[in-house]
C-alpha cells in the first residue's frame, strides 16, 4: 500500500489513524514531518513511484509517475500530470494533484483538514466521526459514481485537478499548464512509428516492463516497447472456465518478444478482494472485478521485478470506437424517432412486476434506453445505462433517504458541462465520467507502487489523431456496433509490429469475465454477506430474483452485448456494501 497523508496542526492523532490503517493494507515504511504549520506523511511499502525528498528547507512527498522533489513546483504550480504531491515548507503545507489519473480527496472537520491520496486513509483518520453521504445515493445506483467530486462519505470529497494550494485554507496557486503540443496536418505522422517514440520516452531507463494484454490495443504497446529493447513480460487471465480467455495471446505474445505470465483469477480471489475493497479502491462502482483483477495482475507484475506497467488504455476513448459505447448512441438516436407517448408506455411495460422478473438486466437496460431517449439535448446520449433506476430501487431498498437533486436534473447538468456535441462524443465523455478507469488505475499504483504509462495518453498522440481527418479517425459508416480507428490498424500492419491475426481480431470486452457465475454461485455468501453492511434494508426476494439466470439475459449475452457480463447492479451493491461497512 502507498498513501499519501497531509493535516492541519492539531490532527496528529488522525494522522496515526490513516497511517494505522495503510499497515495492514500493506504498508511497511512511514516517512512523516511534523511542524507548526502541520503534517506530511507517506505511507509506503517500496516501489518507484512513492517518493520523499528532504532538504534543509523542506520535505516533499509525493506519489505518481513523475517525481516530485522541489517544493519551488508547487510553489510554482507545477504538478505533473498522474503525481500527487505535498509539501512542508517554512510553518506552510502545500498540496496538489495534477491531471492525470492521481487524485487527491479532502476530509473538512472542526478542528482543521486532512488531505489523502486514498478515501479509506480518511474514513479511518476520522474515526467515529466518518459517516455515509446517503445524500446522493438514487444517482449511484443508477450509474455507479458520484458527481462533482463526491465520496460516499460525509464531508470527503475529490479536490479539483490540476490545482496546488495551501492546506490552511490560502488561496490556490496558479497551475502552469503543460505546454501546447501542435500536429502538422499537411504532414500525418506515422502512427506506428509514433506509438514507438511515446513508449521509449516513456520508459526512458527501464529496461524490464510489464504489459497488461487484453487486446489490440495493449499489444500494440507490448510490441512498440519490444522494438524499442525493452524486456518485455505480459499478463493475461487465467480463469479456470473455457470461454473466457483472450484471444490471440499466444501471437501477441510472439511479435513482443515477451515472457508471459498467465494471472489466476478464482472466485476466491475475487471474495477476499471484494470485502476489503476499501484498500484497493477510492470508488464504489458496478464492475468491481475488472478493477480487482487488474490491480491482481499489477501485484503480479510488480513480483516478476518489472519497473513499471503499460496499458492500452485511452485508444478507444480517444477514436470514439468502443462499440458498446457507439451502440447505446446510436439506439439512444433511433428511440428518439418513436413518439415520446409511445416510449414512456414501454417503461411502463417494463417495469410491470412479472416482466422485469423475467426480463432482469434485459428490462433494466430497456428501461434506461427508453428513459434517456426522453430527455433534450446532450443528456440524452450522455451517461451510460442506469443499472438501478426508481423501479428497481422500490423493489430492492427499505427505505429511500432524501436526495439532494433529482437523478434527472444532474444527468442534465452534467451533460450541459460537456462542450463536446457530437453524439458518440458525448456518449464517450459520460463513460469517462463515471471514473471507474481512473479509479482503476489509482488502485494499481497504490497497491504495487509501480508507474503506469499509456501511448494514447500522450499529449502528442492526440495532437496527431485531432490533425487527421474525421474519415480516418472515426468508423465509416453509422455508431452502431463501430468499433473504428481504422487509421491505427493500417499503420500498425504496415509497420510489421503485429501480425494481422491480432490487428484485425473482434473486439473483445475488458471486463469479460465468468463473474455473472461467481455471483451466482461461489460468491453467492460474499454477496449477502456485503448487502447486509448497506445502510438500508435489503429485499433479499429481489436480490435473489436478480441472481436467478434468465433465458433473456442469455440471449442479451450472445446476440447484443459484447460482454457476457450483465449482473453489474450486484457488483454495484456489493462494492456499495465494503464501503458502507468501513462506517457501521
């Protein structure tokens, strides 16, 4: 565990707390400065990417892929992107979080304010005084995240990013913003060829690096840094239950150069990790075994001594191309040609008891298509699906606390935020909204400490594929079913990197996996063992009409999602559960 701590004088006792609770998450080492102006502490279990700097002036801490050893780059406002920092310097605490993937959350109390790079840190840090914000509730479990920076706790929310400020309440510094990447339109680059150059600077002196595979994507990565001579080591699933395994592992693997690893993942694994899930993430969220099997293959990773980790992430958000995404887009387009009279009647038939019994997740979806399609504007094509809207939440939850904006007007705030219009743009950025890569990433370097770097990411990437034109970085044709990026694929098999067996294969989900089983089967008692810590009573007869297969479900599996995956509203409760409980 690394777990970046800062107060205000007078909470040394809170501090013990956090630093208390990152030790049985797996901290090992404690670096902690006191001074009138407060405290700065870094909890840490080794890796390169938790750091502390001490000068006769100063101490910093921080905490991401870049190092943050000067205190003049916060006084200056120059965080780099996916580091947190702090600083004690001259009786003042400086804190700060840069764009990226790093984030860090504030706790506001009477008597002063603690600031973490990990939520958990905060609830144990204020002890008998943390408590749930069920404030917001109706709109998690309909979409799995929290807005405007929120947490599940009271008083705990996200600080803005980029932004450097005094902990006592002075006013922010200005942040410098990174400098402005400009693209040559009449000159494209080659892709390829870039992808390569990004990975190498990434990397810069590392040698041994670990790969994440899980498709065309990451083994782009793996084969850019093998041509660059690093020393590749991929990671893939092994699940123990045909069906699920990635495809094309074995070529991937080849044209990398790679020594792989396959990552066991069991119903067990998967348990203990749910109940604990607290230390691993910062969010509660509806598919919490993508997250825990990624930070898994992480722990993995770090064990086989690689220097840091790389992803794919980032490539289909930035091509607008991850086809279920395009598919909610477009069928959100196609409802809105059905009269309005029309579309609320099938909510009604929908959410008649004996359909949705028979109907599940199948109902569920139907239902949030047809509610979207009836709002105006960009909240239309916005959020992804509502895994639990009013009618599921009547049948599932005692009670219903007050809340404090209708789910409505915050879809429509929300999307009124995103300047981008285009529908699949629109439908991308309310995916990245919910923050459960971030929230994915975040666990990954907390756990191991190790850097974790993308090529699509890249300020230069997207400089290149925002120069191109729309034909080359956007599928032909309709969003239904458009997985795009053909620009990429082309040059990448001109390039000789990947054989065409891997740039050319289907699309396959990075969150498929036999979960759906698990929840029914195996984890059946780790579920209700969660539920029960929720701050509401549950209606087991509903749980369990939920977890019952269904043949619709089954035909939703094989004749539209991508992901057999559809029991996502349990994985929400559930991880709703491990966090209620840190508080009960």
């Amino acid at each position: 565990m690394h777990v970046l701590i800062a107060a205000t004088p007078g909470l040394e006792t809170e501090v013990d707390r956090a630093l208390d609770w990152a030790a049985p998450a797996g901290a090992t080492r404690v670096d902690r400065v006191r001074s009138d102006g407060g405290t700065v502490a870094l909890a840490s279990s080794g890796g390169s990417m938790a750091r502390v700097t001490r000068k006769p002036d100063a101490t910093v801490v921080s905490l991401g892929v870049h190092a943050v050893g000067d205190v003049a780059a916060l006084l200056d406002g120059r965080i780099p992107g996916g580091t947190v920092a702090a600083a004690m310097t001259g009786g003042r605490v400086l804190v700060g979080a840069g764009a990226g993937n790093q984030r860090l959350f504030r706790a506001t109390t009477d008597r002063g304010t603690l600031v973490s790079s990990h939520v958990g840190a905060l609830v144990a840090a204020l002890g008998a005084g943390a408590a749930l914000d069920r404030s917001y509730e109706d709109f998690l479990l309909g979409f799995g995240f929290l807005p405007d920076g929120r947490t599940p706790f009271a008083g705990i929310r996200a600080m803005a990013r980029p932004a450097v400020e005094e902990l006592d309440g002075g006013a922010s510094l200005p942040v410098v913003p990174p400098p402005a990447t400009a693209a040559d339109a009449s000159t494209p680059p080659d892709l390829a060829e870039l992808v390569c150059e990004i990975v190498d600077e990434q990397a810069g002196a590392m040698r041994r690096v670990g790969v994440l595979l899980g498709g065309f994507d990451s083994a782009l990565v793996a084969a850019a840094l093998h041509r660059t001579g690093r020393e590749v080591h991929t990671f893939t699933f092994d699940f123990a239950e045909p069906g699920y395994v990635q495809r094309n592992v074995d070529a991937a693997v080849a044209a990398a150069g790679a020594t792989h690893h396959w990552v066991r993942f069991t119903p067990e694994i998967m348990g203990d990790a749910l109940r604990s899930l607290p230390d691993r993430l910062n969010q509660p969220g509806p598919q919490p075994h993508y997250q825990i099997q990624t930070i898994v293959a992480g722990e993995h990773a770090r064990d086989a001594g690689v220097e840091a980790i790389f992803t794919g992430d980032g490539c289909d958000a930035l091509f607008a191309s991850y086809p279920t995404v395009n598919t909610r887009a477009a069928a959100t387009g196609g409802l809105q040609r059905v009269p309005a009279a029309v579309r609320r009647s099938g909510i009604g038939v929908l959410s008649v008891e004996p359909v949705d019994r028979r109907l599940g997740h199948v109902a569920r979806v139907g239902r949030s298509a047809l509610r979207a399609s009836l709002l105006d504007g960009p909240a239309s094509r916005h959020l992804p699906t509502q895994y639990l809207d009013e009618v599921a939440l009547d049948r599932l939850r005692g009670d219903a606390p007050p809340q404090a904006e209708p789910v409505e007007g915050i879809r429509r705030r929300l999307a009124d935020d995103c300047a981008e219009t285009e529908p699949g743009r629109l439908a991308h950025d309310g995916n990245a909204r919910t923050g459960q890569s971030q929230s994915k990433v975040e666990g990954l370097v907390a756990r191991t400490g190790l850097g974790v770097y993308s090529p699509f990411t890249d300020p230069r990437f997207r400089a290149a594929i925002a120069a191109l034109p729309t034909h080359l970085r956007r599928p032909s044709g309709g969003l239904l079913g458009a997985e795009g990026k053909p620009v990429l694929p082309d040059a990448v098999e001109r390039s000789g990197l990947l054989p065409p067996a891997v740039i050319h294969q289907r699309k396959q989900a990075p969150t498929e996996a036999p979960v759906d089983l698990w929840y029914a089967g195996p984890l059946r008692s780790t579920v209700y063992e969660l539920l029960a810590d929720l701050p509401f009573e549950v209606n087991t007869e509903y749980v369990e009409q939920v977890l019952r297969p269904k043949r619709a479900e089954d035909l939703y599996r094989r004749r539209v999602a991508l992901s057999r995956h559809v029991l996502q509203a349990v994985g929400l409760l559930a991880s709703y559960g491990a966090f209620a409980r840190l508080v009960r």
